[in-house]
C-alpha cells in the first residue's frame, strides 16, 4: 500500500518514537525519524515531510520552536504539525508555533491512522483537481 505521505516523528523517548514509526511503516507511510527539535528542523530539511508528529517537551529545542521552524521553512508547502503530548494545551504557543492540531500521550494508534488517512485523501485530491486557467481581462 503507497499511503504517498512522508510522516516525521519527533519524540525523545526512543520506544516510542520507533514504535510510532514502526506502526505507520505497517500502514504503508514513508517514515523518518528524529529525537530531538533540533533533529527534526534539519531531518524535515531532507525528507520534506507531509506530517510532523511532534512531541512537545524536547531536549535542545522544545517542540513548540520545532514547530514554528518547520512551517517557517516550508512556506509554500508546510507541513501539517500534530502536537503528540503528555503536556496540555497552551493555544497562545500552539498558536505561535502552527501546530495544527493537538493529541494527548498515549496517541490510540487507530485514531492517529484513521486522522493521517483522511489527510492523506484531501492532499490527494487538492492534487488532483486542476486550478482553473488563468484569464487577463482585455482592455479596450
């Protein structure tokens, strides 16, 4: 199955991070992986990922920064940011940092697949459907 999203996961903590991982490679997504904010600017520079699922209390950059630079590095493209936290919201710094959307640690494995299944089916249909032609209105 060719899912066609790249998904980053960025969690400090290696079981699970490489569980997310392996979970997502099942479902068919191409997967990179990152431990820290600082990882995850420069991985995200490589792989151009689709979907950043990004933990929020990280060593050497918090995820909120991680956030703010991974939109900031892709401005035509953004990546879409879920925050997969233990910490609750704060939607004054989610805000800031373009997270897009918040899950609370444990994440349930079903629901994450079924949110990155419907997201993949709108990128494949944003793709797809054509941009109509651009007309320059004639002057007499």
């Amino acid at each position: 199955m060719d899912n066609r999203l790249m998904v980053l996961v960025v969690d400090d903590d290696e079981d699970t991070r490489e569980s997310l991982a392996t979970l997502l490679r099942m479902d068919g997504y191409a997967v990179a992986v990152a431990c820290d904010g600082r990882e995850a600017v420069v991985t995200a520079e490589r792989e151009c990922p689709d979907v950043v699922l990004l933990d929020i209390k990280l060593p050497q950059m918090d995820g909120y920064e991680a956030g703010r630079r991974l939109k900031e590095s892709r401005p035509e493209k953004p990546p879409f940011v879920i925050a997969v936290t233990g910490q609750t919201e704060d939607a004054r710094r989610r805000g800031e940092a373009g997270i897009d959307l918040y899950l609370m640690k444990p994440a349930d494995p079903s629901r994450l697949s079924g949110l990155l299944r419907r997201f993949g089916k709108m990128v494949e249909v944003a793709e797809s459907v054509p941009l109509p032609p651009l007309t320059v209105p004639h002057h007499a």
